[in-house]
C-alpha cells in the first residue's frame, strides 16, 4: 500500500517493543500499542515521515475484547472458525511523525465474513496467511474472496487508519 505511493519507503519491525495490549477498550488498547511503537522510533534519524501502526479485532462475542495475532495454527483455525458467516469490527491505529511531531489516527471499519466451509478452513490456515495477522487473516491475500467491508476504509482493514492513509495520500501528489 504505501510502497505504491512511496518507491523509496523503508519498512522496518519493532520486535523489542512490548506488544501486550494494555486494559481498556479495543480502541485505546490498539492505540497504546500504537505509541509504544512512536517511542520506539529513534529521536534522531534521517526520515522526512515516520509511519507506525497496529491493528486489532474486536472480539464478535465480547466488544471489548481483542482478537490477537493466532500464535500458530490451531489458533489460527479457531480465529477463523469464530469470525467465519459473522461480522466483527477492525480497529487500526496509526501514528504519522512529521517535522519531529506525532500524530495519531484510530479508526474502525466492520468486515463480514462468508460462512466458511472445513475445507476453506483448512486452505486458509495451510496458506499461512494468517501469520503475524490480527484475527489470523488478511483481506488483501487468500481472505479476500470470503471477506468484504461492509462499513469503513480497506485501508483500516488493511493495517494503516483510512484518515492517516488519506494524510499520507496527500504527499504523494
């Protein structure tokens, strides 16, 4: 999405930051994820924009609860068994450092997913698709074809707050 807008973006992990949600809403608790990451962000570096992000499922059951990120693949199956022929939000949080200034974005958009059969189930988990994705899924790979946003920005869905992509569109120009 962004190398698309940006040739020259440099993408890079955070894997010292802590990403253990913190009490609250699924809102504040992507949000707070989303800062630990700001402050991971070196003070001094050589970046025009720096970009940092998290996503989060809201729990179908339980609003203010959080589908993680499945740990392998018995906990992708059963994300996946719980979110197939339901709706659940998706909750993104992005962070736009310019000019040594931060600013934050939290959005969410709902996404529906078919009613899914063992055998998509099961290719869906084999495609390892679910790998480091927030509800074990990603809409722009293999879930696409039984997943559609019924409210919101595909850019929340896809990990970067539809305002934030918006403000980061307008640079491109």
């Amino acid at each position: 999405m962004l190398t698309e807008l940006f040739p020259n973006v440099k993408c890079e992990g955070f894997s010292d930051v802590d990403e253990t949600p913190s009490s609250g809403s699924v809102d504040m608790q992507v949000l707070s994820i989303c800062q630990k990451k700001s402050q991971a962000v070196p003070a001094v570096h050589d970046f025009d924009v720096v970009v940092v992000c998290d996503t989060m499922l809201a729990d179908p059951d339980d609003m203010d609860s959080a589908l993680g990120k499945p740990n392998d693949t018995v906990e992708a199956a059963m994300m996946l068994h719980r979110l197939s022929g339901r709706r659940h939000q998706v909750w993104s949080a992005t962070g736009i450092q310019l000019h040594g200034q931060w600013k934050f974005f939290i959005e969410h958009a709902i996404v529906e997913i078919d009613s899914l059969t063992d055998e998509q189930l099961v290719e869906l988990v084999l495609s390892e698709s679910w790998k480091g994705k927030a509800g074990g899924y990603d809409l722009a790979g293999p879930m696409g074809a039984y997943a559609r946003l019924i409210e919101g920005s595909e850019a929340t869905v896809l990990g970067i707050a539809g305002e934030a992509m918006e403000l980061l569109e307008s640079f491109s120009v």
